[in-house]
C-alpha cells in the first residue's frame, strides 16, 4: 500500500531597498516546522533587478532549509540507533 504525505514549503521574500539586500525565509510545515533563511544583496554598480533578488534569496532559503532537514534526520536516527550518524546531501 502507498502513503502519500504532503508537506508544504512557504517562502516570505522581504526587499530591503535602502539596504540593497533581499530576505528570504523558506517554511516547511510538515511532521515538523523548519526553517531556512537566505539573502540576496545588490552591489551599487548593478542594475535594480527584483527578481534576480528574489531567485537568490529564496534558493539559499531552501539550500539553508535542505541542510537543516538533513540534521534533523540525523538526529531522528541517532534516537533509534543510539550512534552518531552524519549524512551528507
């Protein structure tokens, strides 16, 4: 028999303009909530590009979010296992 489990992740994207910095946090509301961050900045020379900002914080939120997931796998499986586990991407 198949399970099907649906976990959804929410990105909140903040510009700060006067900053030249986008922020971006990724969600994920599952058995558990966990949440990455990512930024995105804009050196003076570039052009004012919202979405470039946007892509680049969002996908370093859900990079920062996939590692953080990853430690808590480790951690659920040292809870059965009683021994350290590192697992890599």
């Amino acid at each position: 028999m198949t399970h099907v489990r649906t976990w959804t992740v929410e990105i909140n994207i903040s510009e700060h303009e006067d900053e030249r910095r986008t922020h971006a946090d990724a969600i994920l509301r599952g058995s558990r909530t966990v949440c990455g961050r990512g930024e995105a900045r804009r050196r003076p020379s570039d052009r004012e590009v919202p979405e470039i900002g946007d892509e680049l914080a969002s996908a370093r939120a859900l990079a920062d979010l996939a590692y953080q997931l990853l430690d808590v796998a480790a951690g659920d499986i040292e809870q059965f296992t009683h021994k350290p586990v590192h697992l890599s991407s």
